[in-house]
C-alpha cells in the first residue's frame, strides 16, 4: 500500500484508478482494515491503493471533508468517483466501489 501525503497525493491520484484510505495509528477499524486493502491491492493490480495518515495529512484530510475514520475514496484520473465514510469493510464492498 502506498504511503499517501501532501507531497506525492496529486501525483499518485492523477492516472487511473486509486482508492485512497484515509485513517489513523489510533483507529481500530482502521487497523483491521489493512489486511483486506492488501488483499484488495493483490486481487486488483489494476488499482492503485493508498493510505493518508489523517493526523499527519490533515490538510488533505480537511480538503476531501474526512471527519470519520476510516474513509475510503475512490478516485479515477484524479477525480472522486466514490467515498465511504464508515467502520469495517469487506473485499466486496471495496470492489462495489471501483465498479
């Protein structure tokens, strides 16, 4: 997974499909998140996968109105396409995102 901040965000987003996970060190649903994302990443290589640390980015995390973690954006050449803002998702509901 990617490593998201203000310095690589636009760059990383600009082409192709990107889901990005915005969360925290200290968010729980976050933490058991990162296993189905890699797995995720794995099934979809066509799908660049990301993650922003809300606390340290929280200039992107004010931009795209994040106020709940962990949540997930899907962007398509830089472009939202989709955002969910909730607890625990499955390998479904992410793939229900890029469809």
């Amino acid at each position: 997974m990617l490593k998201l901040t203000n310095r690589n965000f636009e760059k990383e987003i600009a082409d192709g499909l990107t889901m990005v996970i915005f969360g925290t060190n200290w968010c729980g649903f976050c933490k058991m998140l990162e296993p189905i994302a890699e797995e995720f990443s794995i099934k979809h290589e066509n799908v660049k996968v990301g993650k922003v640390d809300a606390d340290s980015e929280k200039e992107l995390a004010d931009l795209y109105k994040v106020d709940a973690y962990p949540t997930i954006i899907i962007f398509k050449d830089g472009r939202v396409t989709d955002k969910k803002m909730s607890g625990m998702q499955s390998i479904e509901s992410l793939e229900n995102m890029i469809a």
